[in-house]
C-alpha cells in the first residue's frame, strides 16, 4: 500500500515515514504543495498524510483535488493550528481523522493500524463487487460460449496452468476470474495484474516483491503479489508485452514454485496457480525470439481460446439486454424500453472492441436516455447509418435525396473541423475551393 507524507517540517516527515514503514506502507513525501500535487498526479495512494498550512498553500485545498481525483484515497490531517471550524471542514470533505501536533506516536500508530484495517477492507468489498458483477456478465447461448462453459468446468477443478486467448473485449479476465470461482482455491485470494501497464522494473516487484533498500524508493519490505495469492490463483493479463528477463523468472517460478523478492537471497515456496491471458500469438513470438518458448509451452498446459462477438452474433441481443438491466442500475436510471432499431444497428456494427465496445455504447445511450426509453441515437447520424451498411428497406429510398443528406453533413462536418475556413474544409475532402463552394450552395450546408 503506498502512502504521501505532505508536511514543510522534515523531522515531522521522517517520523511519520518510520511510523508508515512500520506498519506496512510504501511511503512517498512532499514539502510543499506544488510537490505533493506532481506526485498525486502520477500514482494513486491509499493514504495521505497532510499537514494544513503549507509555504504554498492550504493542505484543505489539496485534499480537494486529492478526493477529486481518487476518492477512495484515506486521508489524515496534522496541524499545528487546531480549531473547530476547520476539523469540521476537513471531515466535510472527506477527511478520515484530524489530529493536532504534537502528536502522540503511540496514538498515531493505532489510527494507522486502523487506517489500514479500513483499506483493506474497502479493496475487499470493491473486488468483491468488481468480481460479482464481472462474473455475472459472462453472458451468451451461442455454441461458441457453450464450448467455453464446458471448458470451464472441466478445467476449474484441475491445478493446471491455463491460457486464455482472445481478442481485446471478448473477456479473458472474466473467463480467468470464473476458472478460479469454480476451483478448489475459490476461498483463497484471486489477485490479478496487467502485464502491459508498468514499466519492466516495476513489474518484477510488483510480482515478486522486494526488500527494503534493494534500490532507490524501497523504504520497506514488500511482499509480491504471488506471494500474496498463496493458496489462490494469479492471473497475468497480456503476458506477450512481459519483458524477455522477467519471463526467465516467471519461467522458474512455475518449475520450482518458489520466489525471490529483489535485493533477497532466500526464497520461499509459494502455492500458485498460474492463469494467463494474451490477444497475441505467443507461438508466433516465440519463432519470432519476441517470447520465450518454453514459458509458453508451461502456460499452455490448457488453452481456451474466447470468440469474437462477430463469431457470435446471436449472442448480442443477450448482451444489451444484459448490460442495460446492469448499468441501468449503475447510472440510477429506469429504462424500461429498447429501441428494436438500437439492436437492429449493434448487430450490423463490426464490433472490433467486442463486447468491452458494446458495453459502451448502452452506456452512452443509457447516460442520453431522457425518458426510459433506450433509443438508437446514432442511427439519426446520416454518417453511422452509412457507415452500418444498414439494409435497403422494403419501402425503398429516394437514393438522391439520401446521399444529399450524406454530402451536406460532410461538408458541414468539415466546416466546424477547419473553423469555418472553407480553403481548410476543402482539403479536408479532398476538393478544389471552388468545387467546395459550389456543393456548398448546392445544399444550402451552414456555411
């Protein structure tokens, strides 16, 4: 868990950076405003410390933009000027506790033992109810997902290695997340990391762990997320952007099921089951040199490979009706109707997010929905309906009148992108000014 100390007195700093390593924290630390705010801006922290009065401001205002931008973060005020009016602000905006200087290290250490109660079990029920609600939307009755299902069963109770593939959107975490729900390990902890979100070095601590003073930042010992899902289940995403050396360690760790943290010389045997999931060819990585071989054929052990909604199709009525009933509930909005028009348009859509990018879409007509009804909002865009390759209707089109509609809105289109400069708006499709000019009055477009 990673903590931000903000104070302008350094012995106050260190103090509370003992006390935080102590109890378990990865401690960070500014001394004036302008500092803490660059570093709230590049990580999350789970707590942050902040004295009131900085030499550049006031800690009341960086709690505002600290709870602005991650509202789960824990926040503890430390001051020197103590009053009521401003205790009761704090605790406003969202402060957990408020206490004066100087403090009594005995009494910090609890409200920090109990901090740390209280973020652990915010995670807890957040991935509780992230995993609830994940597995819940493991949706489909096409063969396609039959198949999957079947996998599922029959792999779950085995401590195999699993490989998941797939295109983005089509829900490896979830799939990976129901193979452990399913298993004898359902008890114990499911923790997963995307292979492709922090740097090499990085990475290797996060998995691995680290000792204090193995390199510069390491103010404590941490534990590595293998470690921290003994018993359980890890689930590596996108394992094809893991660097080559680290997946030399991966590669012993599933032979010999044991751990070294960085800057350590003992190891410790860790019970994991290993699940990966990539949207990329590892055997053709691994021709390529890009992927170790051997890595890939220890987490082959069994592979499930998750179609596309386009290898499913009849799968997507399921799924609007599915995430409405879901993200109706998110947004507190009551829909209690679905354009057949709005399906009609999913289903003649390429969907190359997948079901991440149908998920989308409702939530985007959902957040417009006025009036309980779930309209098709892009099928009045003259563009999406082109672009949808929508069937000619029984009743036929005015084929002129249709593609005049089209035309103006281009040209419309072109106008706001170059800012009404029309010489801009003709290049931008392609056409000679005075050919520009002559469309334009053609179709009478806002000009």
């Amino acid at each position: 868990m990673h903590s931000l100390v903000v104070d302008d007195e350094e012995n106050i700093r260190k103090s509370l950076n003992f006390l935080l390593a102590e109890t378990g924290f990865e401690t960070h630390q500014a001394s004036c405003l302008g500092k803490a705010e660059q570093l709230i801006a590049q990580q999350y922290f789970d707590l942050a410390i902040l004295d009131l009065r900085l030499s550049d401001g006031s800690g009341i205002d960086l709690l505002k933009t600290l709870k602005a931008l991650s509202p789960d973060t824990v926040v503890l005020i430390i001051t020197a000027f103590s009053s009521t009016e401003t205790a009761v602000t704090a605790m406003k905006l969202g402060a957990y506790d408020y206490v004066t200087k100087p403090f009594n290290i005995d009494e910090i250490r609890i409200i920090l033992k109990n901090i740390k109660e209280k973020i652990f079990l915010q995670k807890k029920v957040k991935e509780l109810q992230q995993y609830a609600d994940a597995y819940q939307s493991i949706v489909g009755k096409s063969e396609a997902m039959q198949r999957v299902f079947v996998l599922i069963d029959k792999i779950a109770p085995f401590d195999t290695n699993v490989l998941i593939l797939g295109a983005s959107g089509t829900g490896k975490e979830l799939v990976a997340k129901a193979i452990h729900d399913k298993s004898l390990r359902k008890d114990k902890p499911y923790i997963a990391i995307n292979c492709a979100s922090l740097p090499a070095e990085l990475l290797e601590s996060e998995l691995f762990g680290h000792t204090k003073g193995s390199f510069t930042g390491a103010y404590a010992t941490k534990r590595g997320l293998i470690d921290e899902a003994d018993g359980g289940t890890i689930f590596l995403d996108e394992i094809g952007e893991m660097p080559l050396p680290l997946q030399a360690k991966l590669l012993r760790f599933l032979e010999d099921k044991k751990i070294r943290p960085l800057g350590s010389n003992v190891e410790t045997e860790v019970n994991v089951r290993v699940i990966a999931a990539t949207n990329k060819g590892l055997n053709e990585l691994a021709e390529e040199d890009k992927f170790r071989g051997d890595l890939y054929y220890r987490l082959s052990t069994f592979e499930i490979r998750l179609p596309t909604l386009k290898e499913r199709r009849e799968d997507i009525p399921l799924l609007i009706d599915h995430f409405t009933k879901l993200l109706s509930r998110k947004f507190q909005k009551s829909i209690v109707k679905i354009d057949p028009a709005f399906v009609e348009y999913v289903l003649q859509q390429e969907l190359r997010g997948n079901v991440r990018e149908l998920k989308n879409m409702i939530e985007r007509e959902i957040i417009l929905s006025e009036d309980g009804y779930l309209k098709c909002t892009a099928c009045s865009d003259p563009l999406n309906r082109a672009a949808s390759g929508t069937d000619l209707p029984d009743g036929g089109i005015n084929l002129d009148e249709y593609m005049g509609e089209l035309e103006r809105n281009f040209l419309e289109r072109a106008l706001e992108k170059s800012g009404k400069v029309k010489t801009k708006a003709a290049e931008l499709l392609g056409l000679s000014f005075r050919e520009f000019r002559y469309r334009l009055a053609k179709y009478k477009a806002k000009g």
